[in-house]
C-alpha cells in the first residue's frame, strides 16, 4: 500500500469539499491521521461478492 505526505493548509485538512477535490485530483484517498492528512492509494474493499448473510453463508 503506498501512501504519501500530503503538506496542505489546516484549513483545507478540515474542509471536506476541499478533501475530495484533492481526491478527485488525484485519485487516491485523503487520510487524516493524527492531525495529519496523507494520500493513499485506493484499494478494492472487497475481491470476492458476498450477499447479505456474509461470505461464508451456507
């Protein structure tokens, strides 16, 4: 998983439009860690469908 530091104005690290035009632009996720936002690169959440009892549901 590769992420990067992300160094943006306190401003734009609490303004959520501003997030996700940084997201849009890039087209990785804006992480906010301790106080600290960094890009990361999206990931598939899930690889394998599940339906609505889960994946092992027999």
């Amino acid at each position: 998983m590769a992420t990067a530091t992300l160094h943006v104005h306190p401003t734009c690290a609490s303004n959520r439009n501003l997030i996700e035009r940084l997201q849009a632009t890039t087209g990785m996720l804006v992480v906010i860690s301790a106080g600290k936002p960094k890009l990361q690169a999206r990931t598939n959440a899930r690889t394998t469908p599940t339906g609505p009892w889960g994946g092992d549901a027999a």
